[in-house]
C-alpha cells in the first residue's frame, strides 16, 4: 500500500512525533531516553567528508565495501541553512518543476524529508508509484542506493532517478557482492554438478533468490541463472515458485527472512545451512550441502537485528494485552515470540484494522514507528527496542540533500543520477518479471516443500 502524502497528518503533528527532534531532546538533555549516538544529532555532511562509513545509527558497526559510492561536498549554504529556510527552498524549488519532478519517500525516512515526498511507501511501491508519472523527468528517491538501482530498473530510459545523498547505502545489500555471490556459484557447481541439469521431476539442483533489499548486480545475476527475486510481502511465494523449479535455494542476503519464512513452510531448521562467503563452502560440508533445502547468505539487517526476546517480555510485562508485530527481518527468535511477523504494509494494515484503544509494540526501523503512533492515536504504539536508532543510511537523507537536488534540477543539472547498465539491467528485469507473476499455488494443489533428490546421497 503507497500512502498518498495527503493521507498523512498535518505538519505540526508530524514535526512532534519526529525522530530527528526527539534525538535532538535526547542529546541536549531536555528530552529523556536514550539514542545509540550522539552523533546522530550531527548533520549527515559531517560523516561525507570523512572515511568511507555508514554513519551513526544502527549500521555503523557493519562494514561498508570498498568502492561504495561516495558522496561529494554539499554546498555550505545548504548544510548552514536553517530548517525552515530548506523547508522553504525545497517547497519553491517542487513547486517551480512541477509535473517535471516527482519524489519518493520509504517510510524509514526521516519526516523532516517524508513531509516533501508526493508517495511514501516500501521500496518496490515507490518504484511502482513512480510508474504512475511518466512524465517526471527525474525521480529523486528519498531512500537508500538499491532502491534507487529498482526504480531506475522500472523506469523509462529518459527518466533521471536520483539518490539525495549517495552515501545512502545499505549495509544488508551490501552484506552480498557479485564477486562472492559468483564465488559460491562455482563452489555449488563442484558440489551438485552442472546446475543447469534437471531431475527426473524437472528441477534443477539450486534456484537464487534474492531479497528486493540487493544490488542491481544480483538481481542480474539471479534473473542469468533461472533465479527470482522476492520482497518480504511475496518471500512464501517466490520460495514456492522457486521449489517448483529446484531441488534447494539459495537465499541472499537476509538470512532472517529466508529462514522465518522457509521455517513456516515447514523447512527443517537443519537443512538450512548457513553461507558464509569468507570459508570454504560457506564453511559447510559437501553432505551438508547435499541435504540442504534452503541455503541461508550470511547477511542480516542491523536495524532488525537489534530487537530482542527480552525485549518482548517486558513489552507484555508493562502492557498487559500488547501485540507484538515484528519484521520478518528480524532473528527467528523474536519472531517465534512476537504475536505476528510480516512486512512494512503488513503492519501499517494490521494497525489500521485494530479496534480503537490496542496496544502494539512493533519491531521495526523507528521512524515508521513513530509516524504510525503520530497518525493512529486512538491506539498505544511504540518500538519494542527502547533505545532511539534509526537506520544509519537512510539517515543519511537530511532535508539540505534533498534541497540541493531539486534546486540542481530547478537549474537544468541532474546531479547524484543511480544508473543500472544496460547488460545488468536486461537480466535483472527478467528476475523481478518471474517475481510479478509468481502466485501463490491454488490451495488443492499447493506442493509441500520437495526434498532434494540427492538427500542424503
Ligand atoms: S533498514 Fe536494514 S535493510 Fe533497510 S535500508 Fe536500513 S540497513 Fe538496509
């Protein structure tokens, strides 16, 4: 579901519930609690100047590739401005391009930037929301690199997507680079043997499923190689269509997702050897591998990951009836605690539906929290992790980044445009084309999970 900016609630309401403004009070002392960091506070131009990092927030501990896009100086009139002054600018600047310009906004985003967007939503809606106008001539995505590289995928040759700040990575996509990914190919092939053979039941030893949350380059690499592509929405059934066609899969790079959802088709949790691409198959033996139905990519999201068991005792100590919805994101533990797992629009439904005066607790990234207990009060909602942590890449969208664009653009340059090759952008169109006409099986004919042919060979 893409929320029309209308739907929203008024700007005085939403600069209350900001995250921006609460780590401010946190990190000044006028507010209480606690944030990760206290550079949060600092403006995200500070942390483009120095070494190559995520920044402050919950990604800060990963590691970025070498090679990741770096973001250029922001002009100074931009980082010195007062906010209401880029409030302002950002304003004139989309008024002045009009039909020309459309921006996205994923509902991680800071509100301060959220309150410009003409769509909200989770990366693949925004994609598809910019469909809607084909006749922007430049689509500024307020979210990290791959969904800009998804939007760039689905958009017309003559449409400029543009990310705010490049240094809007995302340390769980890059948790899975081509290089490794093509590495632990070559090692299967010398496991199962030639991967394009078939079964006497037509299927292939492997299929490559990647998360939405991936390169463009594996989204290429999975639609070469007979692979799909899945969201969190659509991960049951794109694991279906994938053990139609194949003995296992190899799942990349969030291995909570493909765990809590292969878990729940009834996948044992044995047969889901874990891929860590820096040992000798994956640090797994060839049996091992043999047995395996699901191949789990060593890649986690650390905003999800933060959440906890612990946390969700004493959420149902301190609100008595509280339901826990959590991101399948997060560590199945936490998902086998909460009441109910699934993704952004699963949760922002499952709130909308709730009689007025429920309780929930919810474990994902803070800023969508915060919105949704802004834009529901009749209802008690808040982030089961108690400490203030937003993701740190898409922090790295502050409203001077998202000024300067538009102002590049009042100007007639585009600057910070995501770009997909032509020879990764061909197969990675053909992965996300399998993924929109994956369905769901019809329930009399729906196949169990299939045992590889080779188990325990
Ligand atoms: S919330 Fe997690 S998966 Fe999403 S952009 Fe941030 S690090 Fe990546």
């Amino acid at each position: 579901m893409t929320i029309s900016i209308d739907d929203l609630q008024t700007d005085d309401t939403r600069a209350a519930a900001s995250v921006d403004r609460t780590i401010r009070l946190i990190t000044t002392g006028a507010g209480s609690g606690e944030s990760c960091s206290p550079e949060l506070a600092k403006g995200p131009w500070e942390f483009d100047a120095g070494p190559a990092g995520y920044g402050p927030g919950s990604s800060m501990g990963d590691v970025i590739p070498t090679g990741s896009p770096r973001q250029g100086a922001l002009p100074e009139s931009y980082r010195t401005a007062p906010a209401e002054e880029l409030h302002r600018r950002i304003r004139t600047a989309k008024a002045t391009l009009g039909d020309r310009a459309v921006v996205l906004g994923h509902f991680y985003q800071r509100d301060e930037v959220i309150e410009h967007a003409d769509f909200v939503g989770d990366s693949f809606q925004l994609a598809n929301a910019a469909l809607t106008r084909p006749d922007a001539e430049a689509i500024v995505f307020c979210g990290v690199h791959f969904m800009a590289e998804t939007a760039d995928l689905l958009s017309t040759p003559e449409q400029a997507v543009i990310l705010p700040n490049l240094a809007a990575g995302c340390s769980m996509a890059d948790m899975a680079d081509e290089s490794s990914v093509e590495e632990c190919w070559e090692q299967l092939a010398e496991v199962y043997g030639d991967l394009a053979a078939t079964d006497a039941e037509g299927r292939v030893p492997v299929i490559p499923v990647t998360y939405m949350n991936s390169s463009a380059a594996l989204k290429g690499f999975v639609g070469r190689h007979g692979g799909i592509v899945c969201t969190s929405s659509n991960a049951k059934t794109v694991l279906e269509w994938a053990f139609e066609r194949g003995q296992r899969v190899l799942f990349f790079p969030d291995q909570h997702l493909g765990r809590n959802t292969a878990k729940a088709m009834g996948v044992p949790l044995e047969q889901m050897p874990m891929w860590n691409p820096r040992r000798p198959l994956g640090g797994n033996t060839a049996g091992e591998l043999d047995d395996a139905r699901v191949i789990l990519w060593h890649g986690f999201c650390s905003v999800h990951r933060r959440f906890t068991v612990d946390q969700i005792a004493q959420a149902r100590i301190d609100h008595p009836g509280v339901q826990v919805i959590v991101h399948p994101e997060c560590p199945m533990p936490v998902v086998d605690a909460a009441d109910a797992a699934g993704s952004t629009d699963f949760i922002v439904k499952a709130i909308q539906a709730a009689p007025a005066g429920s309780t929930f607790a919810i474990g994902t990234e803070i800023n969508l929290v915060q919105r949704l207990a802004a834009e529901y009060p009749q209802h008690t909602i808040f982030c089961l992790d108690p400490v203030v942590c937003p993701c740190s890449t898409m922090y790295r969208i502050h409203p001077g980044y998202l000024a300067w664009v538009l102002e590049e653009l009042v100007a007639g340059r585009v600057v910070n445009r995501i770009t997909v090759a032509d020879e990764v952008a061909e197969p990675a169109r053909v992965a996300l084309e399998r993924m929109l006409a994956a369905k769901p099986p019809a329930a009399a004919t729906q196949p169990s999970v299939p045992q590889p042919s080779n188990a325990g060979a």
